[in-house]
C-alpha cells in the first residue's frame, strides 16, 4: 500500500471516534471534561484510583464535596463519571447502591430547591429599553434583549444568529434557530416575529437598525463593540448576554445577582402564561419537550391571580 493512503480500517475507526465525539454538544463535553478533571485530582490527593473508580471512592467524593456543591452539581459530576468510564469501556460505578443511597442521603441532608433566577417582564424590558443609550452597543444591546426576549432564546441561542438565518418580510421576519439545547442534531426551527406595536420596543425594527448601523451582510449578527464604538467582526461570546442583562438590571433597579441569560426567556414564558396563551402555542415558541418544566413558569405568572389578603379582608 503507498505511503501516503490511509488504511481503511484506520479511516472507519477514525471517523468513529469523531462521530462519538460530535455525540454530545461541545458545551456539554467541555462540562464532562471539567468534572472529570475535578475527580481525577482529588482520587490523586486522596490515594484513590480514578479510572476505574470503585463504587466507595465516588460515594466518599459525594460525601467530601455535599457541603460545597448543591445535589444538581453533584448529579452531573456523577454523569461525567459515568460518561468517563463508558467511554474507556469500564463499568460505570455510579449506579451502585451504595452511590445511589448516598446521594440520596445528601439530597434529604440538604435539599434540593433550585435557587431560581428571576425573569425580566415586558414592564421592565420596556424600562430597560427606554434607558438604553443610542450608541452602537445600545443599538446591539437593544436588538438582543427584544429579540432574546420575543424568541424565547437561550443566552447560546442569540449570539448564534447569523445575517443568513434572518428574512425581513411584510409581517415581520423568520429567524431560523439552526441549533438548541433540544434540537442537538441540528434540524433547525424557524419563528415568525412580527412588528411591535411601538415602534420603540419593536424586536424586528431594533435588529434592522442594528444590522444596517453595523453594516453587518454575512456572518454572525452580534458582534463585539468596542469603546470607540467600532464592530469586530467575531461572534459575542454568549456570557455577554448575561452581562448585559445584569447591566441593564442594575440600571433600571432590578438587583443584578437575581437575574442571568436565562431571564429574557423566562419572562417572555410567564408573560404569555399572564396573558392567557395557550400551553401548546407558548411550548411552540419556547420549544420545551416537556409539560412538567413548565410548571415553574405556570406557578411565577399565577402567584398574584387570587388575592387572599383582600378575600380575608386584611
């Protein structure tokens, strides 16, 4: 065989490793990799073997890490653990009585109430808007929070928009969302926005006027900005949403650390539970699987539906 070819066992066998590998979304292997090393290194300060670890090590790990890390943490280190043996064809210990009764324990120990971030409401989006300044990163800004909130988005979601995924028509635009948390193998959802009725916290307008004032024709929609108001042409990284809805919390007197990138979706969900939407028509836009998860957004919008205190006369 030449020198230059490949066998093909060799080709087969690499591209099967790169096929398991595209398996999971790369934020979610990054994840798997940044626990694992976490276990690693205390199995190497505490004497124990990593790979394979024996189902007492992981249970002492749990133990070692429950006063520092809440039950939902140490959920996905299990995962990764799992993952890391499986991978390398061991035996994943994680489904062992003894580390299933012990994480059991912890979760009765500690609890396991999530600690929620709040959303942002159209009240406050308008609010947020109107304080936004009209410079080239209010104009981005201002086309991310209308357009994350509209869409339902993931924080993930916005920053992978692309002048290509977008269609400007007479209703609005389609925005396709090429890939999700729900949608891994890309099949990609397109959604109507259409015109606000103020022009002022119209999605569709605020990204045309981001788009155009950016000179933006190909690529990725969100850019960076610098201080002299100048537009890289890289994608903004996804923690920057977040960092602008912190901002523009903090400015309109929302406290910062009650809100995250996850707070334009959620308040677009509770908002359209206030208003009356249908479950199906808000699951469609938000492209939830599952009913059970909406039962935190149902709970949020109908905390002040009944007024007790007035029934009770107080």
């Amino acid at each position: 065989m030449p020198k230059n070819l490949v066998p093909p066992s060799t080709r087969i066998a690499t591209s099967v490793e790169d096929y398991v590998q595209e398996s999971k979304a790369e934020r979610t292997r990054a994840a798997y990799q940044r626990d694992w090393k976490i276990f690693s290194e205390w199995c190497t300060v505490n004497g124990r073997e990593a790979l394979p670890a024996s189902p007492e090590t992981v249970a002492l790990y749990l133990t070692d890490m429950a006063a520092v890390l809440k039950p939902i943490t140490l959920g996905r280190r299990l995962a990764s653990i799992s993952v890391m043996h499986q991978n390398e064809q061991h035996a994943s210990p994680t489904g062992n009585i003894i580390v299933r009764n012990t994480l059991t324990g912890i979760k009765r120990h500690y609890g396991t109430a999530q600690t929620r971030k709040a959303p942002i409401r159209a009240p406050q989006l308008r609010r947020a808007v109107d304080a936004m300044p009209d410079d080239m990163r209010g104009l981005r800004d201002k086309a991310i929070l209308l357009v994350g909130y509209i869409g339902a988005l993931r924080r993930s979601e916005v920053v992978a928009i692309d002048f290509e995924d977008i269609v400007f028509v007479d209703q609005g635009m389609k925005l396709t969302v090429r890939r999700s948390k729900t949608d891994q193998q890309g099949r990609g959802v397109a959604m109507g926005i259409g015109y606000g009725e103020q022009a002022s916290t119209c999605p569709v307008r605020a990204l045309r006027a981001w788009i155009e004032a950016a000179g933006i024709t190909s690529g990725p929609v969100f850019r960076p900005v610098n201080r002299a108001g100048i537009v890289k042409p890289t994608r903004l990284d996804d923690k920057e949403v977040a960092l602008i809805i912190k901002d523009i919390a903090d400015k309109i007197g929302i406290n910062p650390d009650t809100v995250s990138g996850h707070s334009l979706r959620a308040g677009f969900i509770t908002d359209q539970y206030s208003a009356g939407t249908a479950e199906a028509i808000i699951m469609d836009r938000s492209r939830h699987k599952s009913h059970a998860v909406m039962s935190n957004y149902r709970r949020e919008a109908s905390l002040f539906a009944f007024n007790y205190t007035g029934v009770a006369g107080l």
